[in-house]
C-alpha cells in the first residue's frame, strides 16, 4: 500500500528512465551510424540532428536518407515512411490496449512519438498497465541516446578515418539482421517473407535499376508480405506466443 | 525540394502512423489476411532494405560480405541487437586491413 502510493508520485517516470537506459545505449551506437550515413549522403549535422529528433526511427530514416540523397519526390518520400513504417500503427494498437485510465487524448498525442520497435518491446512487456510517466522516460532516456548519437556520428564522422566511418556502415545493417534473422530461424512464414523480399530486391536492383531504392523497398515488401500472408497466414495463438514454432 | 520540406513529410507521416491508432483506434481487427499481412511487413521491409545494398554499405565487396557473415552467424544464435550490429562493423573493419 504505501509503496504504492510512493510510486505513484512520479517514480513511474524514473523506472521508465531505468528500464530505457538498454534501448538508449543502442540507440546510441546505431544512430551513430546513422549519423555517418546522413553526412555522407550529403545532409547537413544540425539536419541530421533534425531528422533523428523528429523521426526517431532506423529503418524509416535510412531509406528516407537514400531518398533525399536520390532528389525523391515528396510523395515517394511520405510513401516510402508509410511502408516501413506501418508497423508502429500495428505496435500503437496493441499498445493502445494496454493503457492505464491516465492515459488521457493529450498524453496519447505525446507519448505517440515515442513508439519504436524498443519502446513497444519494453511497454508491452511490463507487467500491469503502462501510466504515462512511465512511458515517457522510456522515450526520453531513448530518444537522448537516439539524437546524441545521430549527433556525435554526423559531427565526429567526418574526422575518423574512412576505415571505421565505411565499417560503421554496416552498424544499422547489422541491426536489421539481428532483427530479422531469429523469428526467421523459428517461424517458416517469416523466413518465406524474408527470402521472398531479398530475392525480389536483388531482381529490382539487377533489372529495373531505374525503380528508385524507396520505391524497390515499397514494391518487393508488400508482394512479399501479401505472398507470405496468403500462403502462411497466421493462427490466433501464434499472436501472443511468439515462440511457439509452426 | 528542400531539406526542410522533406524532413517534415517525414517526421508527419511517421507521426501520424503512431498517433492516429494509438489515441483514436479502440476496435480490435479481425481479418486473419490483415493481421498476417501487418504482422510480415516489418520482416520483408527490412529484408528489402538490407539485401541488396548491405553489400554496397562499406564501399568494399569482402569487407560487406564478412561483416554480413558475421552479423547472420551471430543472430542466428539469438545474441542481443546491439552485439551483433557491432560485431558485423567490427568485422568489417578487421577485414579491412586485408582487401
């Protein structure tokens, strides 16, 4: 009882800080490569900085780079964010499901920004209902690691040698594997998906070089995604317990 | 096209996918179709991503291709994001001094 009511003053938001500190030091090193794409492609530090302040999200900011690197159009550029980025809406529903009575519409519209991969991982983890408080030190101990590192990594990129920046290319690469590569591993729809889509951007990349990067991404995952959804659609049961195998 | 103009057609739409069913949606979706096609987005849009252009990413065919080995190898065994992200950079790095 009387812990509870200590937690309720506000420690909310200092467990979210400590259980964000693991995505913020990952966002840190990421967005350090991050940062060294964007300069290389030809954007600016204070713009780069803009981007990761504003987006908050790997993949979406990466292709975005390629687009703004390639002179995309704005409407490929709202296309190509659209794609990659519609898992969030799929993570906001769920999480959506899991909010505390204090979560009123203003504390909604804020704590939105805030939904990445990381933070949907560790909100919806926890156990009980998330308070805001608590959802917003996730977001803000990640979001400082997400913008320092974007920051550090366009600023100090230019002065490391181009052996480490071309290496640390690989860095957000390496996290899309990282990501895609264990579910693959354990279910055979994913690892259909996964191999559909690379087969059919390598195809892109090789025979219809004049499809834009943004628009290769677009095309070869939702064919992927309606070709693995069709042939192995998803049990009920599957949807909670992501480790039971096929 | 400016920088800016960019930049905030990015930051909307991705504010926008979060925002509108996190404060407005209150149904549950109950199409299998829609729910297996949501639920292998995220995996093809990363797949699509990073095969082909991980091996453009460091500007050296065997530096790209040892840093993806080692990236795949190492989360193949579940170890954690951050490990395998560096681990793959490191690698390449290493390599480096060979090609």
């Amino acid at each position: 009882m009387e812990k509870e009511k200590k937690r309720n003053k506000g420690s909310d938001f200092v467990q979210g800080l400590f259980d964000g500190i693991p995505i913020g030091l990952g966002y840190l090193s990421v967005s350090f490569g991050f940062g060294i794409m964007a300069v290389g492609a030809g954007i600016s530090v204070f713009e780069a900085f803009m981007i990761s302040l504003t987006n908050l999200t790997s993949a979406g900011q990466a292709q975005g780079v390629s687009v703004i690197a390639a002179g995309g159009t704005l409407f490929e550029m709202a296309l190509v964010q659209f794609i990659i980025n519609i898992r969030y809406a799929l993570m906001a529903l769920s999480l959506s499901q899991k909010l505390d009575d204090r979560f009123t519409l203003p504390h909604r519209l804020l704590a939105a920004y805030g939904i990445t991969d990381e933070i949907f991982a560790v909100c919806s983890t926890k156990e009980g209902n998330i308070r805001p408080k608590y959802m917003y030190g996730v977001i803000l101990i990640s979001t400082m690691g997400w913008v320092s590192g974007t920051f550090l990594g366009a600023a100090a990129g230019e002065l490391l040698p181009s052996s480490v920046t071309s290496a640390l290319g690989l860095v957000l690469y390496g996290m899309f594997l990282a990501i895609i590569v264990p579910p693959a591993r354990k279910h055979f729809g994913i690892l259909f998906t996964v191999l559909c889509a690379a087969m059919l951007s390598v195809i892109c990349k090789f025979f219809l070089p004049f499809l834009s990067g943004g628009f290769t991404v677009i095309i070869c995952s939702v064919i992927a995604a309606v070709a693995g959804a069709l042939i192995f659609p998803r049990k009920e049961k599957d949807e909670e317990g992501e480790e039971a195998d096929e | 096209m400016t920088m800016a103009a960019y930049i905030i057609v990015m930051a909307g739409m991705t504010y926008l996918i979060r925002m509108l069913p996190f404060a407005f949606f209150r149904k549950k979706i109950k199409s299998e179709f829609i729910k297996s096609l949501l639920y292998y987005v995220p995996y093809a849009v990363l797949s699509a991503m990073t095969i082909p252009a991980v091996f453009y990413s460091t500007g050296s065919f065997p530096t790209a291709i040892a840093g993806t080995v080692a990236a795949l190898v190492l989360a193949y065994f579940d170890l954690p994001l951050i490990v395998v992200a560096l681990a793959a950079s490191l690698t390449a790095f290493i390599t480096g001094f060979f090609f």
